[in-house]
C-alpha cells in the first residue's frame, strides 16, 4: 500500500515552567499538571513518534522509515541519516520562564554526546503581554566578558531581549545564548537532538528541592560569541504564496498562508514536508485520499508523495511548511 499524509501521536512532557495552552489554544490531551512541550514528530531515542492514522497506525516513525526508507524521508535523506529521522517538531508553552541555554554544534556534540549539534527556529504562536525572548546579546562580549558577567550573577545584563509578537520568527543557530520567556508560545523546528546546556536557571528547585543542574564547563566552549544588531527574521508573507523564512543546511521552512484551494509539486523535492497548522483547518488531498487538518495538528508528507491539494476549510489558514533541500 501507498503511503499517505501522517499524522503522530502527540507527545506531552511535564516541565517546571509549562502551562495549560497547548490543551486549551492547540487541543492537546494530555493528563501533566504543567505541559511545556508536546513533541509532534519525534525520532529522540526514548520518545520515538508513533502514527495516529491510517494503515500504519501503531508504527513508530523509525519502524516507519526502516521499511520505506527513502520512500518516506527522501533518498538523500535516507543515505544521510538511516532510520533516525533527522528533526524533532514542537510547540513549547512557556507559563514561566526558561532557563538560559546554548547548545553544542555537530562537531562538538559528536565529540562529546556522539548525537547531533542542535540549529533551531522558532515561531511564536501566542503570547501574554509584555512576553520576552532572548537570543544572543546587547554588546559585544567575548569569553573574558562573559565569564565576568556570570561569575558575578549579572549574566542578563549582556542578553538582548525582544517583547514577543504573534508571527516573531527567530533563527538560533548552535552556539547562540537563548532563552523563551514566560507568556510564548512557539513552534519549534531543531535538528533531532536533545542536548542542552543549561546556563543559568533563576535559583529554581525542582519538586525535590534541589537547584536544577547548571552545565557552564560545558557551555562555555559551545558559545558562539557573534554580537549582531538584530536576531529576530524578518519576512513579509503573502497571502496564497510561500514565503521563505528560514534556510539551513538541515531545514527549510515556509510560511503558507491561504484562503484558496494551494496545489503544490513536490516532484523535484528529494525530502519529506512537515506541515504544521498554526491556525485554521484544511484538507491535504493527493491523487489517493484525504486527510483533514486542524488547527495544532502536525503532519507528515512522506517524500514520494508528488501532488498535493491544500483545500481550506472555512476561512484562512496559517501553516509552516518544513523540508530538507
């Protein structure tokens, strides 16, 4: 049997810092006091998506790629990666503040974790008023600089901070000092790998009482100590068109908004297309069968799809689209 569009089963962690709208804004069930992430598509070893759809209902998403191989990810996708699939997909929601975090690229992460560096986007879904987001810095600083301002707890003070905005786009990159504040709510785009290092945390105790783990001798070597003047992306999108927001080496990804029947060739696409819905529901129609799409849902387009119909459903949507070039 043909593939066809996949959904996941949501996977839902209890964070210290999570909230509640990701069951009351995105529709997630799930029975965490405080859910701060739901991992749409996973292959992290330990949380390993699981098909919510269809035929292959029950498979996970490596047993998934092990059979059809580059049917599903794409053959340059395959030949790179093997079974393990190459991004992780989230929303994060974000009732208290993160903690202060950078992570390793693949050259680092390889040599210490034997996993992959960690390149990450977001975009902000929601935000209560006065929402703040870190990335990268105020001013120039170098090692020296840096260390000074830690050893003496005014690491903040170097951080450049944005008031969040529905639509904010921000692209970090391994190396860069980052943080989501308390009120965002984001879409994640990373590469599949789950090491971070944890900078600073604001002295919270876990629900054992103890200080969260800090991991500075580690950090210290991953920081990418690059001063920009701006780190938000800036994009102007159009209406029934794709527009480009992000593009790296380990990810594409659009923003398609529409309020008309989009058909979309992929024929010369060698990946697999992730949608995820930010607002609205529509229907993804190939030459086969149908499958409806609501607002919060993630889904996965196997790579020998070729023709697509995006068919919305009362109204405008909001979808990224995700691929690997």
């Amino acid at each position: 049997m043909s593939l066809y569009p996949l959904k996941f089963e949501p996977i839902c962690l209890e964070k210290i810092w999570g909230g509640n709208r990701l069951k009351t804004l995105l529709g997630k069930k799930y029975e965490a006091k405080n859910c701060g992430e739901s991992w749409e598509i996973s292959g992290v070893e330990g949380n390993i998506s699981v098909v919510a759809n269809g035929f292959l209902k029950g498979n996970d998403l490596s047993e998934l790629i092990e059979i059809y191989m580059g049917e599903s990810v794409g053959d340059k996708v395959y030949e790179q990666f093997g079974a393990e699939f190459p991004l992780l997909i989230k929303f994060i929601d974000a009732q208290d503040d993160l903690s202060i975090q950078v992570h390793p690229n693949d050259e680092l992460s390889k040599e210490r974790h034997n996993a992959f560096g960690k390149t990450e986007m977001w975009y902000v879904v929601d935000v209560a008023e006065g929402a703040l987001i870190n990335s990268g810095f105020n001013q120039p600083v170098d090692r020296t600089k840096y260390l000074q301002y830690l050893e003496n707890g005014n690491l903040t003070d170097l951080l450049k901070y944005d008031e969040a905005k529905v639509g904010d786009v921000f692209f970090i990159p391994a190396g860069r000092v980052h943080a989501i504040g308390k009120g965002s709510m984001v879409a994640e785009i990373q590469q599949t790998s789950d090491v971070t290092y944890r900078i600073f945390d604001y002295n919270r105790k876990d629900d054992k009482g103890n200080l969260r783990e800090l991991h500075n001798d580690l950090a210290i070597d991953a920081i990418d100590f690059t001063y920009l003047n701006d780190y938000k992306t800036k994009y102007s999108a159009e209406l029934n068109k794709p527009t480009e927001i992000v593009s790296c080496k380990y990810f594409t990804t659009n923003i398609l908004e529409f309020d008309q029947t989009i058909e979309k060739d992929y024929n010369n696409l060698d990946s697999f297309v992730i949608y995820i819905t930010l607002y609205g529901d529509f229907e993804i129609e190939t030459e086969e069968t149908s499958e409806k799409v609501t607002k919060g849902e993630t889904v996965l387009i196997p790579a020998s799809t070729e023709f697509v119909k995006l068919i919305p459903v009362n109204g405008k949507v909001r979808v990224l689209e995700v691929y690997i070039q």
